[in-house]
C-alpha cells in the first residue's frame, strides 16, 4: 500500500489501572485493561489522565479517539499541550476556540458555543510539554474538568500531580481517572503484525502464505523485544516490519 493512514495499523493500546481504589482492590492482571473502553463515552462523562513514555502511543491514541468521538455526534477538540503557555481559564478557552476554528473550517464559532457541554470532548495531548510547571498545569486540569465534562489529558510523568494532590486534596482531581499505557504484550503484537503484513493485500493474500509471513514476523520481533533493544510499543514494532519487508 502506498499510503498509510493511522487507521490502517492502530490498534488499541493495553492500559495499567492507576485509579488507587482499583489498584488496592485488584493484582497486578487484572489491574490491565484495553482502552478501547475509552470511546464509549455516550451517557457517560470521562474525565482521564494517561501517562505514557515518550513514542508509547499517546497521540495516536488521542487522534483515533478524536475520529471515534467525531463520528458518534461528539465535537472533539485536539490540543498539543506545548501551546498551553497561560493558566487562566479564559486564556484556554481562547486556545479551544481558535482550534474548533482550524479543526471544523465550516462551523462558525457560534455553532460551537452552542453546543452542550456534555457533547464536547477536550483532547490534551502531551500537556507535560507546557511551559506552566506541574503546580499550574495541576491547577488548569481542575478548572478544565470543572467546566467540561469529557477531557482527555496525556502526559509523560506517572506522579506528576499526585504529591500536589496528596496536598490539596482537590475532589474534582480525585474524580479523574489515571491510567498508563503498556508495552504491547504477545496478542496486540500479533494483531499489529497481522495487520501490517495483510495491508493493500486483503483481497488477495492466501491464508497460508499469510500465516508463513506472520510467524517469521513474529519471531524476529520476539527476538528483538526479548533482548530489550527496543520497547513493544507499535512505532518501534511498525519499524520493525518495515524493516523486515525492505529486507524481503
């Protein structure tokens, strides 16, 4: 296939249940969920911060939920969090208001404000890259979550915010959920390299030569993760394929 689009490999990333009353109650596996639970937000408001290590997944994840949210009647805004460089409220509702412009080119802005805020969906990704410190950016989550009520935050820093927290103990905080994105584990590695080898081959690929593909695939991979060159998350498995059918 000659153009790859971010629908045709992603695939939704496993997450760690950070939430403390979860982890308290659950071990360490069942503490692991998929976070395709994520897109349904339909009747339900969603409030979540997910941490992930740099390259793990977490724009991905927020642009596939963006196009989800869109398509089920929701107004997503996208947000790069190193374009928060204000704390006040105001300021950010500017910053929302400017990207609702730039993302739905035929929707006037008055539209937007007349949207109900259970349908609009605040996406915030990377906001470990603002230049507020971690006290301010704590600060804006609250207000933010205070006047939306579906936000989705990402950031780098699993205990960014908790000791501020531990602190002040803010309820509207304490009612966010955390998560933190894993290294795909065996069954999402399959299914990523399943994908890539089938690509623009669909309707053409027989079963066999698929399965011949996908096991020496597979092994490669194995062997690479197993020696802890790279971490399992998709952009460095996607490179390994790459890899493996330029050498094919």
């Amino acid at each position: 296939k000659k153009e790859l689009f971010l629908e045709d490999v992603f695939l939704y990333p496993d997450l760690r249940d950070l939430n403390p009353n979860n982890i308290k109650e659950k071990n360490v596996y069942e503490s692991i969920i998929n976070s395709d639970f994520l897109e349904k937000i339909e009747g339900n408001s969603m409030q979540s911060i997910i941490i992930g290590e740099e390259k793990s997944g977490k724009s991905a994840l927020c642009k596939s939920l963006f196009l989800k949210f869109f398509s089920i009647g929701y107004t997503p805004i996208y947000i790069n969090g190193e374009e928060i460089k204000v704390k006040k409220i105001d300021n950010f509702n500017d910053l929302v208001e400017k990207h609702c412009k730039i993302q739905y080119e035929n929707n006037p802005i008055d539209l937007y404000r007349q949207i109900p805020k259970e349908k609009k969906c605040i996406i915030i990704d990377d906001i470990n890259k603002s230049k507020l410190n971690n006290k301010s950016q704590y600060e804006l989550i609250v207000e933010i979550c205070s006047l939306y009520n579906n936000v989705l935050v990402t950031t780098n820093n699993r205990f960014q915010f908790e000791d501020i927290n531990l602190k002040k103990e803010n309820t509207v905080f304490d009612r966010i959920k955390r998560y933190e994105i894993n290294e795909f584990g065996v069954i999402l590695r399959r299914k990523l390299l399943e994908k890539w080898n089938k690509l623009g081959q669909e309707n053409y690929i027989q079963l066999d030569d698929l399965e011949i593909k996908n096991s020496n695939s597979e092994k490669i991979i194995d062997a690479i993760i197993g020696r802890n060159y790279v971490p399992a998350y998709p952009i460095y498995l996607l490179t390994i394929l790459q890899s493996i059918e330029v050498g094919s």
